[in-house]
C-alpha cells in the first residue's frame, strides 16, 4: 500500500508504530469507524465474561473461590505490563503483523481449553486475553481516528478509550447458563469466536501503514521480564488477598517481598539505562504524579459499581442473570458519557471533565449509601447510571490528558505515558475492588459485634423472634431445644445480613468522599493554574 500512494507531510504519523493518515472517502472512514467501535467495545468483553461470572467458572474447572480469582488477576497484570512491549512491537513489526499475532494467539489459548478444562490452561486464556485486549484498545483508538478530521482525531481516543469500559456491563447481559453449559463450552466458544472476528475484522479493512524501525534494545528485554514477573506477583495479593485474608496467608507476605525486589530491580535497571524504556524521571515529575493519583483514584471509586453494588445485590440473593436489566441502563449511561464526553472536549476544559466526572459519581455513591436488605436492581438504576456516566466522562478526557503532557516531551515518552495509565486503570481496578472489599469485611464484623451485643435473650421482642424463627421449623423439628437453637441461628443469620448491608452503606460513603475529595484536588489544580495564568499575563 505504502508503495501505491506517496503521503504528505501532514499524513506522517507522530509516533513510530502509528498509521498514517491520510484522507479517506466516506465509505472508508464509516468503516474504519464501525471497526473501531466494535474492537474498543469487545476489547474487554472476553475477560469481563470469566470476571462477572468467577464462581460459574470456578466449579467446572473443580477451583476454589481464591483460585478462580487469580484468573482476573493474571489478566491485569499482563494487560498492564504488555504495554511495555507492544508499543515498542508495533513500531518495528507493524500494528497488523502485531495484532494479529495475538488474536490468533488469544484463539488458540481458547481452543486449546476445549480439550484440556484445567486451571493452567484457563491462566493462559487469561494471558493471552491480556495482551489481545492490550493490543485491541490501542487498535480501536486508531481506526477511530482514522474515521475523523484531521482537528477531530482526539475523539478517537476519547470514543475508543471510553467504549472499552464496557467491557463489564455488556457481560452481565449474558446468561450464566450459555457460559458454564456442558464444561464452559460457551465461554471458550465466545471467545475463540471474538478473537476469530476480530481478526477478520482487520484484516478485510487494514489499516494504512505506518513507519517501522528497529526499537528494542537488549535491556528492554530484561525490564520486561522483570516488571512483568512483579505484577504477577503484586496482582496475585491484592486479588486473593481479600480471599485468604491479609494477615492469614504467609506466602502473601513473601510474595510480596519478591514482587518488591523485581519491580526495584526493574527500576535500577531503567534507572542506569542512558535510553530507558521507561521514563521514571518524567513519571515523577509534579504533574506526571498528580495525573496519576487521580486516575488511580478514581479508579478505586468506580469500584463500587463492579464490586459494592454486585455485592450488595448477591447478598440479598440474587444471581448475575437478575442483573441484567441494571447493567444494561448503566451501559446506556456509559454511552451517553462519552457523547458527553466527545461533545464538550477541549484541552482547557479537560480538567472541569473530571471534576464533573468525580462529583457524579460521589453523587451516585451517596444515593447508594441508603440500602437495606430489601434493596434491588429497581432501586439502584439511578445511582449506577450516574456511575456508569461518570466512568466513561471521566476515562476519555483522563487519556488525553496525559497523551498532551507526553507530546510535549516527544515520543520517546510514549511507553512511560502508556504504562502508567495502564497500570492506573487495570492495577488500579484490582486494588479498588480489594479496598472495599476488605473495609466490607472489617466493618460487617465490627457491626455485627455491635448489633448481637444488643440482643439480650431476656429482651421479649428477642425470644419472641427465636420463637418465632422455631416454630417455622416445627414441622420437620420435633425437639423443642433444637428447635430453639435453630431459631437463634436464622436470628444471627438475620443479624449478620443486617451488619452486611450496613458495611456496604458505609461503604458506599467512603467511595463518595474519595470521590469528592478528588474533586475539591482537582478544582484546587485549576485556581492555582488560573492564578498562574493571571500572573504570568500581568508579568
């Protein structure tokens, strides 16, 4: 193609790797367009469907709960860490040649776990389901902007980073029973089928090409190995940690000793290296450091939505498939996002996009923070399609902000740029759900300590329930003491649920203060930026 038509100077891409952009005809950028919707939507979708249905997955495979949710954990620690190969690949194989090497790797690791359902194989589905959904966003965003103008081209990136957050929500529209059928036959068989598409996909509409050069350096390969083998490590704990429990599990500890000894030698490699693969001096710079937390942040935040109101709702006993209704709206709320989102996009107004993106979700939080053990997905719409929104308002306009503070120090930045968002948005959702999964436990504990040292047996409304709880099970319990004893347990099940549900709210409420405390961080940013401005315009 290269040698059919000469590009101008204009169409050169600004990165080694990156297509070049020409101008298209309608029929082209339509298609480029439907491509890239479809490859930033699905990205995600093959990992969600074994993340939202982790115990349907877990019993075929014959897993314990801890073990099937290593399986999302490995997926997040290489969708993180691919990054700091596939930028550097594309540029000196090609993005198709780069592409499609995984997908077809991605549909073999599913054929594969037809014939052999086993743990191992399901770990390398999830390997290779990282490093294709890592390969997928970055594809998405360039089909998407090669269906834009040339002044509109940032709108790929807004529209395909925020399409990749759907991920989840159109995974809990699939039944569990086309899943785990006949030994999760309809998970693999999505899957292949996905990676399969996908690949036809590129292949009958390529992209234009882009220039190669040779980018790996000898080194790279050791920082490779060594910050990979880290946040496997580092994602184990923070995903079976909250499992195994923290302080009960030894070979947490050490293996989270190890982790910290291979990411540092990872940094003192980078460190030494006069053309490091990462740029930690940039990332530790003010501004690098601040977009960071806050996309970490709040990344944490949007946990609520993917662990506290799944959580909630499966404590009042309902199953995914139940779900489906709720997360279809919130679907609906995260395309209207990034509308949102691509509607009102300028670099001035980026930071007032987060902020707007923060205070909605603390608002969706708040509205969570009243549930009791009768709430269901009716009452929850609101507040989840406030999330969702804020999710995809949020997540666009934060790429792109970092993407215009790399540009200004050019593309050698680009691996340290792409490699700390990952981390931010993959590592960062596993650390969320960790976070409030344990202040759930702890503070369920604590009010179910304060909630059963106000149950007195001489209190009349207390034996009254235990009486009452026995006498449902007169017919099949003929002993009058058993039948007590099981009226005092169904009364502390009660209990417990109630402490639960109470842990939850006050979850709910710290994922609002975090959220509004980011908020007044970024509002803070922005006075001092327009008292700089004022400054500098009277100097």
């Amino acid at each position: 193609m290269s040698g059919e038509h000469a590009f101008a100077p204009d169409e050169r891409p600004l990165f080694a790797g990156s297509p070049f952009s020409p101008s298209h005809p309608v029929g082209r950028r339509l298609g480029y367009f439907a491509i890239g919707m479809f490859l930033a939507a699905t990205s995600t979708f093959g990992n969600a469907l074994t993340t939202v249905n982790t115990g349907g997955v877990a019993g075929p495979l014959g897993l314990y709960a801890a073990e099937a949710s290593a399986l999302p954990a490995i997926y997040v620690a290489i969708n993180a860490s691919a990054n700091l190969s596939l930028v550097k690949a594309r540029a000196q194989f090609g993005i198709p040649q780069v592409t499609s090497f995984l997908l077809g790797l991605y549909a073999l690791a599913g054929l594969v776990h037809f014939g052999f359902a086993s743990f191992w194989a399901a770990v390398f589905v999830r390997a290779a389901s990282g490093m294709a959904a890592a390969a997928l966003i970055t594809l998405g965003i360039y089909y998407l902007m090669q269906a834009m103008p040339p002044k509109a081209k940032p709108l790929g990136a807004v529209i395909g980073m925020g399409l990749s957050q759907l991920g989840t929500p159109l995974a809990r529209l699939v039944p569990v029973e086309v899943l785990v059928d006949n030994g999760l036959w309809g998970l693999h068989a999505l899957e292949v089928a996905l990676a399969l598409f996908s690949l036809a996909l590129i292949l009958a509409l390529p992209l234009p090409p882009s220039e190669k050069s040779p980018a790996f350096a000898p080194r790279d390969y050791l920082t490779i190995i060594l910050a990979t083998a880290g946040l496997l490590l580092f994602c184990q704990i923070i995903g079976q940690g909250r499992m195994l429990w923290w302080s009960d599990t030894p070979w947490l500890g050490m293996a989270l000793a190890a982790s910290i000894v291979l990411l540092a030698a990872a940094f003192l490699n980078e460190a030494s290296r006069p053309d490091p693969l990462v740029h930690f001096e940039w990332i530790g710079t003010w501004g690098i450091l601040r977009f960071a937390a806050v996309a970490l942040v709040m990344r944490l935040a949007l946990a609520e939505q993917t662990y506290g109101a799944v959580g909630l709702l499966t404590l009042g006993g309902l199953n995914n498939d139940q779900l489906a209704s709720l997360f279809a709206v919130v679907a609906i709320a995260m395309l209207l996002g990034i509308v949102a989102a691509a509607l009102t996009l300028s670099e001035r107004r980026i930071p007032w996009q987060v902020l707007l993106a923060a205070l909605i979700i603390a608002a969706g939080a708040w509205l969570d923070s009243e549930a009791t053990t009768l709430t269901r997905p009716a009452q929850l719409i609101m507040s989840q399609a406030l999330i969702g929104f804020g999710a995809t308002l949020f997540v666009g306009p934060a790429l792109l902000y970092g993407f215009l503070r790399m540009i200004q120090r050019g593309g050698d930045y680009l691996v340290s740029f792409v490699v700390t968002f990952s981390i931010t948005q993959n590592v960062g959702g596993l650390m969320g759900s960790a976070l409030l999964g344990s202040m759930q436990a702890v503070w369920a504990r604590n009010a179910n300590n304060a909630l059963a040292a106000d149950l007195l047996a001489s209190d009349p409304q207390v034996a009254a329930r235990i009486s009452g709880g026995g006498a449902s099970l007169a017919p099949v319990l003929v002993d009058p003491v058993q039948r007590a004893a099981q009226g005092a347990g169904l009364l502390g099940q009660s209990v417990a649920r109630e402490a639960a549900v109470i842990a939850f709210n006050d979850v709910f409420r710290f994922v609002a203060i975090l959220a509004l405390a980011t908020a007044a961080f970024i509002f803070a940013n922005i006075l001092v930026a327009r008292y700089r401005e004022n400054t500098n315009d009277r100097s």
